[in-house]
C-alpha cells in the first residue's frame, strides 16, 4: 500500500515538473510572433501614436464608409508601441510621430523585415497653458529650461509667483521623444518633477483645471478652454508649420514591414492624395506639401 | 464501479491542485528567466536603490526607487482608510445591523465590488483630484494621495466581506454567553467578537494588501507618475505596477529595458510573497492561541 501511494506521488511531482518546464519552455521559445499577410482580404489592423490616433480614425471611418469590403482597425498606445508591433510583426502599420530609432531598426532587420517609412502629415507641437496665465509666448531657450526643470517659477519667465506644474507624455510616445530632441536637449533629460501623463487628452484636461500647469500636446488637440503659447515668436498656426517656420514642426509618419501590398498599399495611397489629406486639414493637421 | 469513480475523481483532482501549483511555478521561473538580463547587466542593488529611471535616453538609467516609494505611498494610504472603515463597516453589518438594513448592505457592498477599477479612477479623476488640489493647497492634484483614497475605496469591498464572514462564522453560544454574562452589545462585539474572528479579519486586510500594491489602472490615472522621491504622500508618485503597464507595450521583446520592467514584476512579486509569509506566520500563531 505504501509504496503504491509513494509512486503516485513522484508520479504526479514528474507530472507537474515536466509541466513546468514545457510552460517555461513555450514562454520563451516563441520569440517573435508570425507577420500578418498584408494581403488577407481587407484587414488592415494599425497602432501606434496617441498624436495620431484620432486623425487614424477619422482616416478608418471615411475610407470604410466607401470600400465596405475593407475593415481597419486602430490603436493609440504611443509612438514606441506602434513600432514593437511591427517589429514583432504583428501589425500592418505603425503610427509614429517621431522617426525610428537604429536599434529599432537593427531590431526589425533581425527579425527579417526591413521597415519603410512614409510621412503622411505634418504637425506642430503646441505648448499648452491654462487660459488664466498671463504668459503669453515662451522662447525653446526658456522652455528647454523649463523641462529640464532649471525654471521652476512663473515669475522667472514674465509669470506671477507660483510653482510651475510641469506636465509631459510618457517614454513610449513619439510627442515625449521630439519634444526631448527639440526643446529638453538630445542628450539632456527630463525634470524628475514631470509628471507622465497617459495621453494627450490627459495633459489638456489637467491643463484646464490647473492654473500653473504647462503641458505639450499635438496642434490637433488645442481647444478653446486652453491657450496656446507662442514659440520663439511663432504661433503655431497651420501655416507656420507648413513652411517650417514653427519651431516645433514635424513629419507625421506610417511605417510598414517593406512595401505594402493589396488592401494596405490602397489604403496608403488614398491617404496621401487629397481626399485623405483633406481629412488632416479638418482634424487640426497640416497636409504634406505638394 | 464506485471504487473507479473514486480513485478517478481523488486522481483528478490532485491533478488540477498541482497544476494550479505548476502554473505558479512556471510564472515565477519565466519573471525571473526574463528578468536575468537587467539583473546581469545592471545589477538588482542598483535597481532597487537607483533614483533615476530613463529607460531610452542615451546612456539608460534603470533605477526604480521612485517606483517603490510611490508604491508603498499609496498602498499606505489606502489601508489607512480601508482598513478601519472596513473593519468597522464590517461589525455593525455582522452585530448590529436589523436584517433589512444587512441584506442591503451587503448587497451594495458585493456590487461595489463588481465595478470595475477603472470607472472609480474616472470618478476619483473629476472629483477626487481638484477636491484634494483645494483642501491641501497643493499645484496639482495628482498625487499619491489621491490614488491612495481610491484604492482605498476599491479595496473596501473585499476587506468588508471577508471580514463580514469571519464574524458571521464566530459561534453563537459565544456571543450569548457573553451577553448572558451582561456584557453589553459592543462589549461583545469588541472584546469577544473580534478577537475570535480575528484570523479572519487578518486574512482580510492581506487580501485588501494585495489588492492595493497591484492596482494598475488607478494608479496611472490619479498618482502623477512624476520620477520624483516621493517624501509624502502628497508628491506625484510613480507606482510599480503603473510603470510597468505603461511601459510595456514598447519595449523590444528581449531588450534592456523589457528585462528591467521584468525585474520590477519580480520585485512585486517578492513583495506579495513575503507579506503572505508574514501572514500565514502570524495566523498560524492565532490558532494556537486560540485552540
């Protein structure tokens, strides 16, 4: 009887040992997972910039309304999520507002796809204040100091004496990456007090309730309960971001795993002539020069 | 026919326990399987006592003090408010309440308990925030506080319940005799009530613990996730599990910086296995006492 009972229990122990080891096992063989086929009759699934999401969106619904046998789907997420997406293969575009970085693309060549970008739009960044302060336009000197956290008081900028509540994105958003190369200094940091706000919408409605708080979101997010600061005497109006004469402008881009194909190279294009770049224009964006 | 019935059945189940134990294992050895990397390279002391947390800048910097420290704020502040209301909560619905006002107690109790946390964050984002900004004339409201308050009210459920059970198990020839003896209604429940279900009560506020330290969604809404050190819990703080869940998404399958956030899961990990320690310890010695 004992023994009987003995070799249940080392039998099960085994049991369970073996299934330990093929569960660690699985977690670590996958690696990265298989592509999507760009080709699978209308499915285009695309994540990426929080910047962007709701003019990807906007773009989704108006393609879909006419090409009913196509479905997209989009996901924010940041800049950073987009691209490790692609690279482990799991989307068929990813939404950036900021370039790749080498090793992201050394990471997608060595999981054999060479990635291809394409700008779609353009934007600016606009610096956000609560309509109350009595700042009107900040220089990228000043700013740089600002979030770098030197600057910690309205009235060293022109402002009343109050602490200023420094608001900015989180590492996986492209907003984060360029506002760091464009005004904090590519090899400075952040101020430790920033606080990393989800998303955009999440800087703006902080914003609008804080009197002290700067924050920097997408032109697309400005709304009229918040006041846009001007930089280096720029507005950032569309205009001035078209030509380049807005400090903060920048390429909006979509980046793909080689050239895109079927469904998704359709999708593309129709973005990039005019009835897509039309919808940039009425979600706040610019459009590409033509 | 029955002895294979019940052989099967005794096979089965002691199966599925050890599988249950299986998968345990198996979670443990693919956090630490994926945290070796960062333990490796940047070593966990340096993690755990680094101040600076900048995963992509140029060179990276991995320390997660910040993390721990606002961790710890806001699990504080939440069991200083979940616990005591809950306890409370808890004794008036097992000793004092009439059976109408019990039944609906219990029953909303159980349905807060079924919200789901992020609709408390939205709730704690448009109230809490702004009221705690004005009371405590603070910059902003997003502080560990606030998110403490509201994982202090997302815990409440699990702590009034269980503590609420534990109670209710408490015989009654307990209770009479001590009432028999002329003990009023709240000495009893004070003095003869508690004490009896303590372990209970106890194994409630761990429950509630764990519950705190691996709220994610609350926390990444209201705690200002700034990489301060946070002194009070009145800074911005950025939380273990909040940094986690937001950094997840971009990080390369295999880097550096996946591996460091791998290390902060084992961290928490470390954390809720010690507490469990400390409680079946200190439970274990309650029923010795007690038997």
């Amino acid at each position: 009887m004992k023994v009987r009972n003995w070799i249940k229990m080392l039998g099960t122990v085994a049991a369970t040992a073996a299934l330990v080891f093929v569960l660690a096992g699985c977690g670590s063989a996958k690696g990265s997972g298989g592509a999507t086929s760009q080709a699978e009759s209308g499915t285009i699934t695309i994540e990426g910039s929080d910047t962007m999401v709701n003019l990807a969106q906007a773009w989704a619904e108006s393609y879909m309304g006419t090409n009913s046998g196509v479905a997209i789907t989009v996901k924010g997420g940041g800049s950073g999520v987009g691209i490790a997406s692609l690279v482990n293969g799991t989307v068929d575009y990813a939404n950036a507002s900021r370039a790749m970085k080498p090793e992201e693309i050394t990471a997608d060549k060595a999981a054999g796809h060479t990635p291809l970008e394409t700008a779609v739009a353009r934007d600016g960044i606009a610096v956000i204040v609560n309509s109350a302060n009595s700042v009107k336009a900040l220089s990228t000197d000043q700013l740089g100091k600002i979030y770098r956290g030197e600057i910690a008081n309205w009235k060293d900028v022109g402002g009343k004496d109050a602490p200023i509540v420094l608001l900015g994105r989180d590492t996986s958003s492209g907003t984060y990456e360029f506002f760091n190369e464009a005004v904090v200094g590519k090899d400075a940091k952040y101020a430790k007090s920033m606080r990393n706000m989800q998303s955009s919408q999440a800087i703006v409605d902080e914003v609008k309730g804080n009197a002290n708080a700067i924050g920097y979101v997408g032109m697309g997010y400005e709304e009229p309960a918040i006041a846009v600061l001007q930089v280096d005497g720029k507005a950032a109006t569309v205009a001035a971001v078209k030509d380049g004469s807005y400090a903060l402008s920048r390429d909006l881009y979509m980046y793909s795993n080689g050239a895109p194909t079927g469904a998704a190279k359709k999708y593309l294009d129709w973005i990039l002539s005019a009835a897509g770049q039309k919808i940039v224009e009425q979600e706040g964006f610019v459009a590409l020069a033509k | 026919m029955s002895r294979a019935a019940d052989v099967t059945a005794r096979v089965l189940i002691t199966l599925l326990a050890f599988t249950a134990i299986a998968i345990l294992a198996s979670i443990c050895v693919f956090l630490v399987q994926s945290a070796m990397k960062s333990m490796g390279e940047v070593g966990l002391l340096s993690m755990l006592k680094g101040t600076s947390w900048y995963p992509t800048s140029d060179p990276a910097e991995f320390g997660f003090l910040p993390s721990e420290l606002g961790s710890f704020w806001v699990t504080f502040v939440a069991l200083l408010l979940s616990v005591p209301l809950g306890v409370a909560a808890a004794v008036y619905l097992s000793e004092f309440a009439t059976p109408v006002v019990k039944e609906f107690g219990k029953t909303i109790v159980e349905f807060m308990a079924a919200v789901p946390s992020v609709v408390f964050g939205l709730i704690g984002l448009y109230i809490v925030v702004p009221l705690i900004k004005t009371s405590f004339h603070l910059d902003s409201g997003l502080t560990g506080m606030s998110a403490g308050l509201i994982v202090g009210i997302v815990c409440l459920p699990t702590i009034i319940s269980i503590s609420e059970d534990a109670m209710r198990s408490v015989p009654d020839d307990l209770r009479r005799g001590s009432l028999a003896l002329g003990s009023t209604r709240w000495q009893t429940a004070v003095k003869i009530i508690l004490p009896a279900a303590s372990s209970g009560i106890f194994a409630a506020v761990m429950l509630g613990l764990g519950r705190a330290i691996g709220e994610t969604m609350v926390v990444l809404m209201l705690a200002g996730n700034a990489g301060i050190l946070p002194s009070s819990p009145f800074m911005a703080a950025r939380t273990l599990t909040g940094t986690i869940a937001q950094e997840t998404g971009e990080v390369m399958r295999g880097g550096l910086h996946y591996s460091a956030l791998f290390t902060m899961g084992l961290v928490l990990f470390a954390w809720t296995f010690i507490i469990n320690l400390f409680a079946d310890a200190i439970l274990d010695r309650q029923k010795k006492k007690w038997s």
